[in-house]
C-alpha cells in the first residue's frame, strides 16, 4: 500500500503545484505552477524528483499533516520554524519520517512561499497535462482548492529510506525586504514619455495589500501613459500593467490569460520569484534591461543550478 500524508491543518493557503500549465490559453487556462520556482525545484531535487513532480505550495505557514508509511521529504523556500513531533528539523535537506510521525511548520520569518516535496511525488490526476492548482478557475490539485483539514494525499510509491542531501548555505537563495526587479521593455513602452519611465526606474513601490498569485499591485508615484486602454490581448508572465490609476500591477502565475491596460514591460522570470517572496508593505524597485540580456542571465541561472552539487547527510547529523 502506497504511504501517504494526512492533513491536520492547511495553514493559511496550501495548494497541490507541479511547474505548471502550459499550452492551454486557448482555452483560457493560465500556467499556474509555483510562485518560486527555484526553491520549488530544489525541493524535488532533495528528494530524487524531477522538476515536475507535484509538492505542496504554502503561503506563510501553519501547514501540519501527518504521514503513513516510511515518507521521504523536503522544506524548502521561506525561513520558516519545522518540526516533527515537536523537534526541529532543517529546511533545505531531505528528511525521513515514519508512520504516525508529523510534520509542522510554524510562520515565515523571511519571504512568505513555502515548499514540501515528497520523494516519488503526490499522486494527484493532472488535468489539462497539469496538475497545479489555480483556485479562481477551480482546476488542479484533487478539489481545484487549497487543501482542508482532513485531506489525505496518496504518494506515487513508498519511499526508501537512506542518505540525506542537503542543499549548502552558500547556495541557497536569499530573502529580503527589498528587491530590484529587471524589466525587459515592452512594445508599448513608448506610450510612456521619457519623464514617465524615469519616475518609473527612479523611485522605489510598495507592495499593497492587493498581493497574490494573481499579481501584485504596488504603491508609489503614479505612472501616466499616452494611451487609457488597448484592446484586450493575451498577458505574458510578469507583465506589468499600468491602469487608469497609475500604480503598476505586476501579473503573477494565476493571472488572467488576457487584458486591456497598456504594459510598460515585463519583469525577467528570474526576479519573479523575488517578488513573489514578498508581503504588503516589502519595497519593489524597477531595472531596465535589454532582452539579450535577459536571455544571458537565464542561461547563467539554468547553467549554476545544473552544475550545484548536494552534500551527503546522514540522519544522525542532524537530530
């Protein structure tokens, strides 16, 4: 019989993800997939997954399940308080459990995105090809909802315990407060004078209450744009938008698959995941940057990730 988790507390906003939903906006699905998608991968890397494999994405914290069966797992993302049956445990290493045991994690201290993988995965039914959950369409995961007290989640196999991995400190991402984005220009980005895009680049952005895995809507000196609307078109991934208001929304993983405010870029995906570690009132500042540049610096990132090697623990190391 395959092992599985119980959950005892969903925390404050738990969803099923894979890396996402690809190839379906014709028919109005956006990708879905992790806020972080680095940290996301390092979970499943800790555990012998591929980068596909479904894991948990909490937001914040709070998160208790139990397991059944010998389950083999990770924690990964925002610095966060885990423990298993009330002792601590690292993030960033694999961790063995066994039947009965639970796993708890307290409040994010840095960044708010949280990851849990398993060691052969969730064995959840994809639908459209993926099995990430977007909540506003209702799709993913086994409900298309973030997951509730009492769900039980099967494993694809049971997991053998042996060596852990770790992640080094050296190499593990970092969270802060304050973060500059780099933006690729837009096509439309000659809507917004010379005068607009300084005070664009210039000044630093708060983010708002209105943050989610929709987008993130910021604060600050208000952007005027030669142009109040376009016609709807689709929305890339960290588009951002200038409304009629002039505070930019930077559209996020469940964004609509199209819109009609006029963009003045797109944030580089890398830099994504810094945002997406943010909570209200965290500053945001803008970089421009040239699309050749962009695509080096994601070679560079996919390059470093390939080539990071994990360090053998055993588990005695670290009770």
């Amino acid at each position: 019989m395959s092992p599985s988790i119980q959950i005892l507390n969903p925390g404050i906003l738990s969803l099923i993800q894979d890396a996402g939903r690809y190839g379906q906006h014709s028919v109005g699905l956006t990708t879905g997939g992790p806020m972080d998608p680095l940290a996301f991968k390092w979970a499943n890397r800790l555990v012998g997954n591929d980068d596909n494999t479904s894991a948990i994405e909490t937001t914040i914290g709070g998160l208790k399940f139990k397991v059944k069966g010998d389950v083999q797992l990770a924690v990964t993302g925002a610095e966060v308080a885990v423990s298993v049956n009330g002792k601590p445990r690292p993030q960033w290493q694999t961790l063995n459990l066994s039947t009965h045991d639970e796993l708890e994690l307290g409040y994010a201290t840095q960044g708010c995105r949280i990851y849990v993988a398993f060691a052969s995965g969730l064995n959840i039914a994809p639908q459209f090809n993926s099995t990430s959950t977007v909540v506003r369409e209702g799709i993913g995961g086994e409900t298309g909802k973030g997951l509730q007290t009492g769900d039980e989640l099967a494993l694809n196999s049971e997991t053998v315990k042996g060596s852990c991995w770790q992640l080094p400190e050296s190499a593990r991402p970092e969270y802060h407060n304050s973060v500059t984005l780099r933006l690729i220009p837009g096509y439309q980005d000659h809507h917004f004078s010379r005068h607009q895009q300084r005070m664009f680049f210039y000044h630093e952005y708060k983010v708002s209450d209105l943050c989610d895995r929709m987008g993130y809507r910021l604060t600050g000196p208000s952007i005027k744009c030669d142009i109040e609307g376009i016609l709807s078109e689709g929305i890339c991934l960290g588009a951002v938008q200038v409304p009629k208001d002039g505070q930019p929304i930077v559209l996020m993983n469940d964004r609509q698959t199209i819109g009609g405010y006029p963009k003045i870029g797109s944030v580089l995906s890398l830099d994504l995941a810094k945002l997406a570690q943010l909570t209200a009132g965290c500053t945001v500042k803008f970089e421009p940057i040239t699309i050749d540049h962009a695509h080096n610096e994601l070679a560079l990132a996919q390059y470093r990730y390939r080539q990071q090697a994990l360090v053998t623990v055993t588990p005695e190391e670290v009770k």
